[in-house]
C-alpha cells in the first residue's frame, strides 16, 4: 500500500516537472519568428509548434491521470520531443535572431 501511494507520488511530481518543461519549449516556440527557424536550417515553425503543442498536451493528460503503461510511454517521448527542442533547436534559432550584425563597423563594435 506505501510503495503504491509512493509511486503515484514520485509520478506525480515528475509528470509536473515534465510539463514544466513541456510549457516552457512550447512558449519558446511561440515566441520565435518562423523566419529564424529557416535561417537556423530546422525545421519549420509550424512542425515545432504542433510537436510542442501535442506534448503539452501529453503532459496535461498524464497529470490528469497518471499511470504505468502506455501513457508512462507516450509521457516520455513528449518530454523527450520538448526536450530536443529546447537543447538542440533554442540555441540554433537564438544565435542570430535579427538576422545581420547592426551595431557593428567593418572594423569591429561601436
């Protein structure tokens, strides 16, 4: 019965640190321009956008109802998806987000 509540538990709390996550890639997607994502050579703003969305709403249904199985499956590959966005395709759309080098001279910064 103590491991059972401990285990819905330790779900719980780390199905809520996943949709944190899951929340914050999908808001760093909102909030980037499609044009950066070309630049950055990714994939485009609307295949980040829908793989954000669907892992957000993953993870709202894993809190809904957690469980072990198929949804402890599908849990892990929207936290993983939400993951690959905010190691891999962040920094590469957030590199050069206006997209020239204003403020600077041909002989370095102001």
């Amino acid at each position: 019965m103590i491991t059972y509540l401990l285990t819905n538990w330790l779900l719980f709390a780390l199905g809520l640190i996943a949709l944190g996550i899951q929340v914050w890639a999908l808001v760093e997607c909102l909030r980037t321009k499609p044009a950066q994502f070309e630049r950055a050579d990714k994939r485009t703003k609307g295949f980040w956008t829908a793989l954000t969305v669907g892992a957000t709403l993953v993870g709202v249904l894993f809190e809904l109802s957690p469980g072990i199985g198929f949804t402890l499956m599908l849990e892990l590959a929207a936290v993983t998806a939400s993951s690959v966005y905010l190691a891999d395709v962040r920094p590469a759309v957030a590199t050069n987000p206006r997209g020239g080098t204003r403020g600077y001279g041909g002989y370095g910064g102001w």
